[in-house]
C-alpha cells in the first residue's frame, strides 16, 4: 500500500511578530508601493531601511533604482533573512536602531531613511535621526 497523498501538508509557519520588540509587520503591497513612492528612490541614492522583518518594504524599495539599502534589524532570525535574499546592493545589520550611530550620516554621503515603526520606539528613535544624522534627505 502507497504512503497517502499530503496535499494539504503545510509549510512551518513564518516566525510571528515578537510583541518584546515591539514588532507589527507591514504587509500591504499597496501601503509598501506608497511608501516606496515616498522615498523617491534615484540609482545614486544610499537607503536605509530601519526593522525590514519580513521584508515587504524591503522588496518594494529593491525593485527600484537606488545605490545601496541598508536594514537595520533587531531581530536575529530577520536579520539573517533579509541578508539571505537581499539583492547585490543590499547589506542587513543585526543592531537596534536606538543604538545605531546616526551621527555616521552626514552630508557628504546623505542618506533617505524608511520605516515602519514600532510604536514604543518611535519618539526616542526620530529624535536621534533629526538630531544626530545631519546627512539624511528624506524620511517617510
């Protein structure tokens, strides 16, 4: 007798947002392309992406023209993943944002800044941004 056919066998289930972390994870393609849109990116623009998790802004961002993307990502096990499948000028950071050096972001080497932030992070981390970075040229 044959092994049953296992069509309806599922895949493991993708890790779920860790509410420690503060994580919600984007997922609408159309809030992505608006965003994406936002950012304006051009093929000599440097982007940092601030907790890509899944990556679905991450994907909206790396199908348009742009120098490089840099992901800052908290998460471990994201980490490794947006490093994994990123594109060629694509590079994820295991760090927390808050403890990022934003005072690397300078004029001479301006940056765009994208997220989609967890709520108990975003006050403390835009205020490092707008006061630290003085090389960012857009934020959304």
């Amino acid at each position: 007798m044959s092994a049953p056919h296992r069509q309806n066998e599922k895949k493991p289930p993708a890790p779920r947002a860790k509410k420690s972390l503060g994580q919600h994870f984007l997922r609408r393609d159309d809030i992505c392309r608006r965003i994406a849109a936002l950012i304006a990116p051009e093929p000599h623009d440097r982007i940092l992406e601030i907790g890509p998790g899944p990556g679905a802004l991450t994907r909206a961002i790396e199908s348009g023209p742009h120098a490089r993307l840099l992901l800052l990502e908290k998460d471990r096990h994201w980490a490794a993943e947006r490093q994994r499948l990123g594109g060629p000028h694509t590079q994820a950071v295991l760090i927390d944002a808050l403890k990022f050096d934003w005072q690397r972001i300078r004029p001479e080497e301006p940056w765009k800044i994208m997220g989609n932030l967890p709520y108990n992070v975003a006050s403390p981390l835009i205020w490092d941004i707008v006061s630290l970075a003085r090389g960012w040229q857009r934020a959304v």
